[in-house]
C-alpha cells in the first residue's frame, strides 16, 4: 500500500475525532470553572460580588476595546484589568477564580443577547451654541 494511503486515512480519522474530543475539553473546563466560582461564591460571598462587578464591567470594556481593534486578546485583557484593580485594593485572588468570574460574565452577556460594538454605538452630538458677546445675532432675533 502506498504511504499517501495511510496519511489520507489518518487524515480523515483525525478530521472525525478531534472536534467531539475538543468539545467534550471545553464542556469539561466550563464545568470546573463553574464549580470553583460556586465554590468561592459561597466561601466569600462579598468577595465574589465584588469580582463579579469587576468582571462584568472589565468584559464590557475589552469588547469595546477589541470591536476597534485596540486590543487582540479580550479575554487576557479582562481578566488583567480585573486583577489589576484587585491588586490596588489589596485583595488576592487566584487567577483561575477570576477568570471564572469573566467566562461567567462572557455568558451573561451572549446569553441575553447583548453585542456590544464599537461601531454599533451612536452618540447623539448636540451643536455648541456660543454665549459669547461677540457672537452674531441671528436675522429672526
């Protein structure tokens, strides 16, 4: 047989079985992400309020961050900016919480719908008028 066989064949095989194995991988960290923040939820109640604001809010701003491409890696991204603002009020939590606090808040947002875009956002810009005594007055004044 010839070698080009045998690398089809291994080909296709892997093409069968990579994308449930990686799937069943990812289930099963959501999985543990979830039990340890349920874990330090019922541990430290205060604490993991305070995380889960941090993280909502640090997931908000990657997303608009990364919608204009001023950042590539939203999630290294929230969960810095989260242990950051940790850091400064003294509070040590292992990272592997507070990015379960960030997936948790990822989800939160994907499961109500929500897409936060950059170019999606419209600011409603309202003319300066000039109270300058120098400014003209207008002919139906």
């Amino acid at each position: 047989m010839d070698s080009s066989f045998w690398v089809d064949l291994l080909e296709k095989v892997l093409v069968l079985v990579i994308p449930p194995i990686a799937a069943s991988l990812v289930a099963m960290a959501v999985a543990l992400f979830k039990k340890w923040w349920a874990e330090f939820q019922a541990a430290k109640p205060d604490i993991a309020d305070i995380v889960e604001k941090l993280a909502a809010f640090a997931v908000e701003a990657a997303e608009e961050l990364g919608a204009s491409q001023l950042i590539t890696d939203k999630k290294e991204y929230a969960i810095a900016m989260v242990e950051k603002w940790l850091a400064e009020k003294g509070l040590a939590i292992d990272v592997d919480l507070i990015e379960s606090a960030v997936e948790a808040a990822v989800f939160e947002i994907m499961h109500e719908g929500r897409e936060i875009k950059a170019a999606s956002i419209k600011r409603e810009v309202k003319p300066v008028v000039s109270e300058s005594k120098y400014a003209r007055p207008t002919k139906n004044a």
